[in-house]
C-alpha cells in the first residue's frame, strides 16, 4: 500500500501517519520528493486500514497495490483448476459445451431440447427453472417443476445438468436436482447467496455483473471460495455500454486478462452477450480462439415458440452447424 | 407495440404474422412505405409476445411503445405519493433529511451519531447492520446486534430509522426493528428480495442499480408493488461510467426524468455518488435545486475511525454547517 | 512516479531499474515487502519515460502521482481566473447567461433569437454557423454568412457573441466576428485546432468530449494554454452512458471536481445534455447550486421551425420563465 | 418513420400533424388504439424533418426505422468491397496484416522495423508522423521527415505504407507519401477532416471513436463516401468502458454486426484496445476467427526503446510468433 501526502501536508502530519503506520505493526519507506513525498507501507494492513488511514490530515489518497482476493488468485495457485463432474471435466485442456434453452417450459421440450443437443455435441445441459427478469410480469419460471423435468432429461441423455439460482431457498432446492449451480449476473454481488454457494458441495457458474469490473467479479469468486466451495467457473455474459446494436458488448479481452489472474476456469455466453442470432456463430469462434475454457449457448428446440429470449435461440439445427463449425478452431487451441 | 419488417419481407410473411396477431385478439394497422412495411398492433400484447413475434419469417424487429411498469407509472396515477411515516413525512413538499454513518459499529457510535444528526436536523437516520462489501475480509456488519442499537439510538433521539437488507432472512429480521427498508444498489435486480420487501408493510428505499437504466429500476419498483407494498422511495446514489474522480457519476437527470415518469418520491445519496467529503455539499445543493425529495447522508461521529466508507462520511461539524446551508435552497424549492 | 515490481522479479531486475533511474539524474526510495517490492522515483521524469521504464524486466507497472497539467492546474494558481470581454466578466463571483439558437438560420431569427435572449437577461448570444452534424446528409450550418448576420445581431443588441469553430480554417474566420470561439465536444481531441485556438487571442469555450476523462479535458485545455492563450472556459455538456432516457448523462460532480483541480471557469450546457426541453429547468438551478459559473442554453425564437435540436430548444418565453427563475439561486450562491 | 402520440394528445393534435405530413408530400398510417395513438410516416423525410414533427403539440416521440447512411450501406451494395492497393487485396477473401511501430522515431528504426515485420509476413507497413497525444508535452512526431522515412522504407521492403493524419494540412501532405490514410479515434467526428478524405483518391482506415455507435461510425463513414472516395476501411480498436485491466474494451461483437450492416472490410487493433502486450495474441486470434478482414499491430523493434506505447508493442520475435499462430486460424477463416 502507497500513501501519498498532500502537497501542502506538514512534517507533524508526515510523522503522525507514520506513527499510525508503525503501531499498526507495519514497516515504512518514505520518499521525498520536490512536490509529492509518498509512503510505501510493508506488511498486512488489515489493522491499518480500520484505522481508515486515507482521512489522516496531509493524506491525499492511498494506492492498493496488491489484490484483495486470495483463493482466486493466480500467484497462490498457478496451475489451471481443472474440475472432473462425473466424468466431464471442465478447465485446463478441456473444452466444455453447455447449451440448452433459456427457460424450462414443459417435460417434453426440455427433453427434446436435451436431445438434440446431446446429439450436436454438447456435455451439458442447460435450462432455468428460476428466472430472473426485468419485469415482474413477465413469465417466470417452472422452478421446482422444472428441475424435476430437467433431472430427468439429463438422465435419460447423459448430459449433466446447470440451472440458475436466485435465492437461498432456490439454491437449497436445486442442489439436489443438478450437477452444476448457476448464480447469475443480477446476482453476482448477491453476497448472501454467494455465501450460501460456497457452503454447497457443488460447482458453480458465477457470471459476471452486468458492469462489474474484473476484480469486483474475483472478489464475488472469493466469496464463494472463502467459504470452502473452490469449485467456481467464471462465465463472461457481456457488459453495458452505450452500444445498442447489441444486447451488451462481450468483454472478449476478460478471456485472456482472467488467464492471466485467476486459476479459474473461464466460459463465454455469447447468447446473452449479444442478443442477435446471428451474431452467435462468430462470437462463439472468437471465444474458442481466445482460449475459453467452454461455451454456454441457448438453444430451443422451436425458438419462435420460446417463452423467453427467442431472438437469441439458435435452434437444433443451427447449433449441430455451430458445434460442426467449432470443432476444427478447438482443436486448433489444443482442446477436446 | 409495431412490428419492423424485412426490406425482404414477401407478402406471405406479412400476410402470417398479420394473422398471428389477429389470433391473440388484437387489432393491426398496416404502413407500407416503399422501402419499409411496419405494423402497429393494438390491444393487451400479452399472448402475443408469448408467441415470439419477432422471431416470425420477414420480422426485423419489435419496438415496444409502451412502459412495462404500471403502478409506479405517472400516466396510472398522476399525483404525487407521500407517505407519513408516524409523523414524518416523505414526498409532495417535504423534504427528508437521511443522516448517519456508513456502518452501525457500536451502542455508543450510533447514539452519538443519532444526537448530532438530529440536532444537525435530520430526522431519519441511516445505519447499516448488513453490509454488502466487494471482499469478503472486509467488516460485514453487526447484523441484529446493531438494529438493535439502532433502534435504541431512534428511540432516545426520536429519529425515524433506516437500514439495509441483503437477504430474505435479513429483510425478516430487520422489519422488527425498523421504519424504513433499504434495498441496495447490488440488489436492485435480486428479484425475490424484492417480491419479500413487497410483501411486508414498510415504506422501501430502492436505489438504483450500479448500472441500471431508469426503466428497469421503476420495473424493480414494479416488482415490491405488485406484491402489494406500493410505498417506494428511488434513491438515486450514481451510475458507473469511465471518470475516475468520483466513486460513481451521479445522474442529476435522473431527478426529473423520474419526475416526468413516476409518482414515488426520490433521493439522492451524494456520499456514495462522489465518494469523496469535499463534494457532498455542493451535489446536495444540486440535489435540492433539481426537485429531490430528500437526501441521505454519511455522517459519522469520527469519520477517521469509521470501520467503512470513511472518506466520504462528513463530521458533525460539516453536517451542522450543511443543514444550515442547505435551508433556503429547500425553501427556494418550496418544501419544508 | 511508483515502479511496481512483479512478485517474481529478481535481485538482478531491481538493480537495474535503479540504476536506469539514476542514470537520468533522478532519485528513488525502494520499498521491500514480503510479498511485493515498490520504487518510488523522485524528480523530473521526462527523461526516464523515454526509456520506457514500465517494460524493464521485472517491472509489473507503473503509477503516476502527479497531473500532466501545468497551466490548468490550480496547484500552481490558486486564485480562479476571470476574463473580462469587454466588460462582461467570466468567472469569479460572475455569472454568465449564454443563449441562442443552436444554428444561426437567417438575419431574422438570430436578431429575433439576440433581441430575446437579451430581453430575459443573457448577456452572450450563442449561434452555429458550422454544424458537426452525424449524418452528411444533415444541415450543415451557414458558414461565414451566418457569423455576418451574427455579429450584426451582437451590435444592434450589445450582447458578446460565441460561436462554433469545427476546423482551422473556420478558426480564422471566426475570430474577426466572435467575441468567444467554442470548441465542440467532438472536437476536444482534435490537437490541431487546440494548438491554433491556443494562437489566438481570445477566449476559448472547450466543450468536454462525449468519453472525456476530466483529466483528458484539463489536459485538452493544457493544448490551449501551452500556446499562449490562457482564457478557457470548461463547459460540461454531458457525458455518454448506457442509460437512454436522456440524450447524454450530465456530470453534476464535474463542476466540484474541476473546482478542486483548477481554476478556470466552469459552465454547464443543460440542453445537449439531457435533450428534453423539460429538464433544461431542473438542470439548470441544479448547476447554479452545484456552483458552476454559467449556463449555456438553447433558445430559438420558434423551435417547432428550428433546422436542428429544436426538441432541447426553450422558447423565448420559457428561456425567460427560466431566468426569473434562476434568480435567487444564483444570488444564493453568491454570484451577480 | 413513426410519430408516438402523447396519450393526452387531442383529435385537433393529430389532425394538425397529419396534415403537416401529408403538406410535405407524404403518406400516413393511422393506428389508434386504447392508451396510444401512433402515425406511420411514408416517403422521403426530408421536408417534414425541417419542420420538427417531434415538436408539435401532442407528439410525444419520433422513432427512426430506417439508416442514415446510404453509401456505406449493405442494403444498397451487397456484395463486400474488395480494394485493390497495388496488388495488395483488402476485404474480400483476402486477409492483411499491418504492423509497424506506433510512432516513426527515426530512418533506422522504422527501416529495421518495416523488415522484420515483412519478415514475419506482414503486408502493410504502419508508422505515425503526426501523434495524437493527450498531453501537450509527449512526442508529437516528426511528421513530413517521418513520412520520408516511411516511404523509403516502404520501397526497400516492397510493404505498402499507411499513416495516421490529424489535420487536413496533414492529409495533404501525407497522400503524397502513403498508400493508405489513417483516420484515428480521436478525429473520427472531425467532419471537417472526414470531408478531405473524401476528396482524396487514396483508401482510407477510419478507427471507431472511443464512444462512437456503430450507427455513428457508419455515418462517418458516408462522410469520406458522399465526397466521392468509397475506399474505406474500418478499425475497431475498443471502446471506453469502466474496465480498467485492459486500456479499452475490444467490442469485438462490431465484427459480425458491421458485416450485417456494411459492404467495407471491417480490420481489429488489439494493440491499443487492449493497451497490454500479453493480450495481444489471444484477441488476434479472436480477431481472426469473428471474421474480421485483417489486423494492425504494433511492433518495435526495440520496444523498451519506443518514444510512445511501448507497453503494448511486440518485438519483431513475437510478431513472428503470432503470426505463425494466427495462419492456421486465417486459413480455417477461408482467408487467404
């Protein structure tokens, strides 16, 4: 941690938060230059900091020059996690294809959904029981129907199984239902349910916030860790920004910038990153070739009958062409 | 609602989605341009979306024309609401002033804020006792502990009081001890907290999302309303945007833009807009002058040993001198 | 300046950063942790940025402490500035009240547009006669028939006349008409025009660019000064976020923000930031209160014939409603 | 084009604005229903849009169906452009690379820089000799000399040459000497510059603004276009978000949906998107397989030497590696 002085901060005010510093057990080095004198403090701030030492009289600002979150950190755990679901493994050189539709409506569609893709490559099925939207009188969700429908899918294909929860009560539920918990990005910073995630023995997609900054994303991740559940997939699902052609912008870069700071592995949804059909093909490539870790795409076996997000669904036909088309450009990566 | 046709739309195409909407029991009215059919469509859209217009063959896109929220909507009800909350009250031309600090962290540290905030003039103090924090190593909070200290600082100083919740269980526990609910930037969109908050019978505090559009946070207001809690106070407390030099971007427009669309009452939170003490006072000033409804302010009894939020919690002493200069703006705006 | 080491640099990188900073006559203070090594680096850092010192071997980044703002900063002149042309004074205890059209149409609606901006109380008349236009196919503005019919309307009025400038060449027109030279948000990064605006002897309105850092602005007004012209006026204009209801999102906290950091004058322009004639009001006493040293406002004598923005203009009736209005705001603050 | 009526708005409102349409020669749709009344315009809007139909009573909103832009337009030109530069292709099936160092520094450094990047296999030589820097006190460049340089450069490795210019004085002097003209981020709303493009018969690279839509982008576009010069390339090269890991958030997503939307070849600058050298490969190869046209690269031969953004340059080992990489993934693309 840096200190740096106000311009116009007294010797008494340099002494006195130097003062604090030392008390608090830490270590200083002061610099002093012709119009700035900064402070490098060395040790563990956790006391200092309660001592709030950024409103001491003289202190301009304080710079954190280490990050907060530990267990998702690449420096205290270089090598890639890799997590193996009963057989399907997710992280380091595997590539994991998870698609399904946005919403469970019925027994049959969720079957035929697990069906088709199953059929088109995918490992995991996907299917929200719990969803979450915008208005209160949009439609939402079978919830434990649901999961009934989709466990029951997920057996007679084989495929394992993730599902959105967006409370405690949904996460206690659907932990007895699937393979994998989803918490999703109106949710991220939902730090109760994080807790809750981190106490179930279980897997979890956390995506990212609508306009949450990398390290805000990290930290929710430590929340879930911290709490003994190490398990966690980072799923980039696009930002807000003032573009409108798109639902959101897909943060591509947040591939190779989790790489290089996290151990954890990293998946792409470009269905909700973009919002266009059309579009999914190419930002799936783009995700493969920036070195994710897996995919996790909407399709529905009739998107024009999809009781939420159609304009995005690709259907069984358009997603066998997409895994086809895929196929080379993981291999390519060194995946499988 | 209108329908955006395909340049390449062919008359089949126009003729089967003319029939859809005509088979949900809804009216169209049909524009063709030279290069560019549209279709309004007219009636309760309901069954309609549930069909996926635009996903039909020829359909470029949807506009929607109406808002999705009803009971917070202006055009449902046109005057302002103001709630009484034993004497206090909250809309029209009162004007409320929110004081106290980031944290509840001791019996004492609440008791002398609540004293200075009301002699200040404020007449509702803040104090959280779940907080929401980015990493999970910072302090959390006192929990019920502090609501009920808390609630003892209300009752000496005769202050009505607020206080975060961030969980179903919290919100539970808390209502017992309250007058107010807050619900926080991170959980605008946790929806099922929301439909609790809708069933229980407090006014709410609803601040804006992080990075949440006007519409979607008056569609979270939907979401306690419709569950039946209509009495909802917006607080706007900064969106994030690129600069730097503040915390967040206080969206001063958001002021009348609420004005012109809802009747709830709203607030600004200059501290966690800015994040910085030297400019609450001159945002609260603006606050005032846009047509607020009332402020809510980090005081702390000694913001240099504040547990959180330290830099941008004002001092009694400021506090004082902010009420005083604040009056005849309030004034000048018509409120008491 | 702050060197960060990476966590794996060795004995050997340390040493031979150090001895680079030295070689360009400067100081360091080096700081080891356990986990972490910092340099801090004391003197003029021209020299060392030149060998790029953030890509040396073992350094992970480096921080700047410092502004890159000379002229602007209030560091090195306390006191605000305040220009006087020809009597009307920018600035300081002043408040200025710049109106007009948004493009100069004809010699009949800018007399009209200067006779009734005058009459409700503004003392400088605003008018295009070179639109930046997003589409070619727009209205392009007037040109030098247009400033004629501009200055025309300065005389017969007495009002000081401001007008845009989008390049060089417009530039040397301009000035022989106008008393003020503005330059547009899309323009604050065109170096050039900055750099020939700074040859110019006269002052300067700077709009802020659409995504401009306040520190990218001050550093756009540096352009200017550097060159020998020291009277800029900032103007804040809205920045571009995510949330659409308002044209642009107005920075409120940019006046206290800049207020800190410099001491040039400060305006708001409330009607390219929001776009909605309705809240040009509420924007306005918001920025009176805020402190800003003046508004810049659209008023057209018709708006519904306005060739451009007539949605944002007032009328002259509701341009003079506003300034009644504003009165005892701007005399709260202290200002005439 | 579709005119929103207010829900207040009177039968003489509508009847009026009707009859202003039809005045201007054009047709209408009537579509009343319950709570909204809207009127789809038909025919070419110009006229009625100089008269402001969003302005008159009882209208509430205007909503756009169609472009602005025309040249630049798919809908108008379906096939993809495909530039021809002295047997060097862009667009098309073709695929280019250009690398070169961010600024030419002298005739040695950009010689040794245009021979490994041929080396490596690049096609196109970049190098800036008017920099946009943000501070008045950085390298601004040695422009006519660079451009010398360049040129030489350019014969002695056979590599066509492009430039960044910042004026039109700049322009002038430029086309002389490159092949290819660069209209950076900072210019791109720089009309008055756009204009001159398009007065020149030299292709031109348009780098999207830091917060320009894609829409605006595409109108800049039309700008260079409707002066007569139709040989345009755009580079996307991030946008400004409020991530701070990476220097700009590549919107890599403008790829797809600027290949719905335009017939010109769409290139990628990972450098300065992302502005950290690791993330360079990874978001080429994403660049690559989303479809892009070709990339720009920064490369210096000496990168701890370069006078500016060397933290994001490769040195000529690495551009050799990456494209080794990327060749695969263009093949794959069906590039060539």
């Amino acid at each position: 941690m840096i200190l740096v002085m106000k311009q116009n901060a007294t010797e008494e005010n340099i002494k006195k938060i130097i003062e604090t510093v030392h008390s608090c057990g830490l270590k200083t080095h002061l610099s002093t230059g012709e119009s700035l004198t900064i402070i490098g403090v060395i040790g563990d701030k956790k006391k200092l900091l309660e001592k709030n030492p950024g409103l001491f009289p003289g202190v301009e600002r304080i710079i954190q020059v280490s990050e907060s979150y530990k267990l998702a950190n690449k420096k205290f755990k270089a090598e890639p996690s890799v997590y193996d679901i009963d057989g399907v493994k997710i992280g380091g050189d595997n590539f994991c294809m998870i698609a399904g539709p946005c919403a469970i409506e019925s027994k049959e569609q969720i079957l035929e959904a697990a069906q088709c893709v199953k059929k088109a490559g995918a490992n995991i099925l996907r299917g929200g029981a719990y969803k979450p939207r915008t208005s209160p009188y949009s439609f939402q969700g079978l919830e434990e129907k649901g999961l009934e429908y989709m466990k029951e899918a997920g057996e007679k294909t084989g495929l394992k199984i993730v599902s959105e929860v967006t409370s405690i009560e949904a996460l206690n539920t659907a932990k007895d239902y699937v393979d994998i918990l989803q918490i999703g990005a109106r949710n991220m910073q939902n730090f109760e349910l994080l807790k809750a995630a981190g106490k179930a023995d279980i897997p979890v997609i956390l995506k990212r916030g609508l306009c949450a900054t990398i390290d805000e994303w990290l930290n929710a991740a430590e929340y879930i860790m911290s709490e003994g559940n190490e398990r966690v997939i980072l799923c980039e699902r696009g930002i807000r920004t003032f573009e409108t052609s798109t639902r959101n912008t897909l943060d591509i870069s947040a591939v190779p910038v989790l790489k290089s700071k996290t151990h954890l592995p990293v998946i792409i949804d470009p269905s909700h990153a973009s919002g266009v059909r059309e579009y999914i093909a190419p930002l799936s490539r783009a995700a493969v070739a920036a070195g994710s870790d897996g995919l996790i795409i909407e399709v529905h076996p009739h998107p024009e009958c999809a009781l939420s997000d159609g304009a995005q669904s690709l259907n069984p036909t358009d997603f066998e062409n997409l895994c086809a088309e895929l196929k080379p450009f993981i291999s390519l990566m060194g995946r499988k």
